[in-house]
C-alpha cells in the first residue's frame, strides 16, 4: 500500500531528536509561551527572512486574526483565488468581508492578470495563497496593491521556504501566515501555525491579540482570542526547521523524478511560473478527461492520491450565501475535476516511487 502522504516516514527520519526533545519539553514543567516558543518565532523569522514571527495555534487563525487586525471587515472586499482551499476564505467570511474570486492560471495559482478587473471602491486587501508549494506572481500582485493602495495577506500554509525572484515567500506583503498542520512542509505534531511581518506594530497586535488581548497577566487591552502556539509543538517545530533544507529537497528529487519518468499523454505535468520555485507541497498533475478512472485504477493497485480541491470553496454549501453558481468560475470549476495529486512525502523510496510512475506510464 502506497499511501498518497505518509507522516510516520517523516517522523522516523529523525525520530530521536524529536523523542528527545519532547521529553525535554514535557520535563520542563513550562507549556505554554514560554523559551521554545520564543526561540522558535526567531528561528523562523530568520529562515524566512522576515523581522518578526508571532507563534499561533492554527493557519487558521494566522489568517482571519491578519484581516482583524488589519481592519478589515463587513462591507469590505478581499481578492483570493477561486480554487484555494476553504480556510482561505472562512479567513476573510469570519471577518464578515466578501471573498471576490480570482481564476488559476496554468501554474495552478491565482492569474494576476485577472486581478485588476475585480478590484472595487470595497476592495481592500489581496490574499495571495501560494498553493502546492509554488509562489503567485507577487511581482505583479505588490505593483497592484500599491496602485490601489490595499494590503496583502499571503497564505503560505503550502509553502514553507519557496521563493519568489529569489526571496521566500511570506516577506513580500503586509503578513505572511503559515501554518504547521502535520501534512505541511514544516509541520508539527499537532495544531499549530504562525504569522510573519517586517511591521514592528503589527506584531505587537498579534502577540497581544492571541492572548486574550492581553499584555500584562490579567489587564486586557482589546477583545482577542486564545490562539498560541504551545511549547511541545514549538519545540518539535525547532527540530524539524534544522532538517527543512533536507526535507525539501528531498521532494524536490521526488518531484524530478516524476518529471523525468512519467510518459503518458493522458496526463499533464506541473509547470513552474518563471521566478519561482517549488517544495512541493503537493506534486499536483491534471488529467483533463480521466481523472476518476485514473484515481480509481491506482487504488486498485494500493496507491493512494488526494484531490486538492473536489469542491472549491464557491460551490461549497457553506458558501451558498454569497450566491455564486455552476459556471460562474470555469477554470476553478475545471481544475477541481481534473487536478490529481500524486503521493509526495519525505521518506517516500525509490521502490516505491517506481511502483507508482509504472502504474501511471501504463494507465491507458
Ligand atoms: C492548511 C492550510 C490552511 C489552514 O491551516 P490550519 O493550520 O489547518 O488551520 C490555510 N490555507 C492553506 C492554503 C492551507 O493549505
């Protein structure tokens, strides 16, 4: 059985550093915001390359407590693409604001160029969501806000250290949100998730924000929330960032692997926008008119896939209130029939990656 994301690999590729750590943590008698944390909102910041990390509890909350503190809320429109995946937008609708949404282009993120058309008197931030582990055109998404002075919110839940022209992701707008979900790049061993910025102000609102509202124990400034990133999970976090070089690049020879080997029409490979690069979140193919059959010939042969995503978020039922209908996006819309992504994890062997290119080079 080839599962399509396995995290008992992941954890056993260093698994007595993460023991030892834990341990470490759980003999502390300290755990909740106390030195992992910390050191660990430092250490990110300087991987990303950002001034300051604020640890959370979630992706997200890094991305609904992003628009609160930036004040955006009923009335106000937010530009995000169509086929994110549904937190995104339960970011921006817990807000009470409008999600406007933008179509995919070839490279499976949100088409900058379709940006500018959608932007109103009520527009007043882009989310720019870097799914699969690849960057958007934040080149031409930064030009745009400037022009019309709104602010921008990058989810980079799918991609922890990819760059766009030479810089990670996460530092080009306002607030970078990640978050340590297992399955993501860097991700925990439970909940966890974390926002970065260069805005000394802003960080300070997300510190006090996810304690209450809270600075001094017990003397509440604002209205805020429970959200922290506790000391175990950061802890394991600091460990898993020492290794995050070596874990994407491990999928990075995965993915050039399936490049090199997958040969079959039916099936279309990943392209890469020039000026970025990907750590391969998810190794995501299309296969315009097979897709099923295809999912359904490789869990006969005991290999997994996923969908990322069957239902976006416009034709959700959650999302039934903003009236959007069937056809009203077509390329989001053809994307979730068609998109397919293969297994992908650290750990992954080389048996095991032939197993699947065999399958799919004779799936006809
Ligand atoms: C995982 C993910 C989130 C949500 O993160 P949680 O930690 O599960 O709340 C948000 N956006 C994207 C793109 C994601 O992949």
């Amino acid at each position: 059985m080839i599962m399509a994301n396995n995290l008992k690999r992941q954890f056993d590729l260093y698994a007595s550093e993460y023991e030892s750590k834990a341990l470490e943590v759980l003999r502390s008698g300290w755990y909740i915001l106390g030195n992992e944390v910390k050191e660990f909102e430092k250490e990110w910041a300087n991987y990303i390359g950002s001034k300051y990390c604020v640890g959370l509890a979630s992706g997200l909350d890094a991305l609904w407590m992003s628009f609160r503190i930036l004040d955006i809320h009923d009335g106000d429109e937010v530009i995000v693409c169509g086929n994110a995946y549904i937190a995104c937008v339960m970011g921006i609708t817990m807000n009470g604001a409008t999600p406007i949404f933008v179509e995919p282009d070839e490279y499976d993120n949100m088409d900058a160029n379709k940006i500018e058309e959608k932007i109103t008197k009520k527009t007043k931030a882009i989310l720019a969501v870097h799914l699969y582990g690849t960057a958007c055109d934040m080149t031409k998404i930064m030009s745009l806000a400037k022009k019309y002075n709104l602010k921008v919110v990058e989810d980079c839940a799918q991609s922890h250290g990819n760059h766009w022209d030479g810089k990670r992701v996460g530092t080009f707008g306002d607030i970078g949100c990640f978050s340590f979900y297992p399955s993501k790049g860097c991700g925990a061993f439970g909940d966890g998730g974390c926002i970065v910025t260069d805005n000394e102000d802003l960080a300070d609102k997300f510190r006090v924000y996810r304690n209450y509202g809270s600075r001094v124990r017990y003397e509440n400034e604002v209205v805020g929330t429970n959200s922290r990133l506790d000391e175990l999970q950061a802890g394991l976090l600091r460990v898993k960032l020492t290794h995050l070089d070596e874990l994407n690049s491990e999928r990075c020879k995965l993915a050039d692997r399936y490049f090199i080997e997958i040969k079959n029409p039916l099936i279309v490979l990943p392209k890469i926008r020039p000026g970025a690069d990907s750590t391969w979140h998810q190794f995501v193919v299309h296969v315009p008119n097979r897709r099923d059959d295809l999912i359904k010939y490789l869990k006969e042969r005991d290999i997994g896939t996923i969908i990322h995503y069957p239902i976006p978020p416009h034709l959700s039922k959650a999302y039934e209130y903003l009236g959007l209908k069937k056809g009203d996006l077509p390329i989001t819309e053809k994307y979730a029939n068609e998109v397919l992504s293969l297994p992908m994890y650290n750990g992954m062997t080389y048996e095991e990656q032939t197993i699947v290119i065999n399958a799919i080079n004779d799936f006809e």
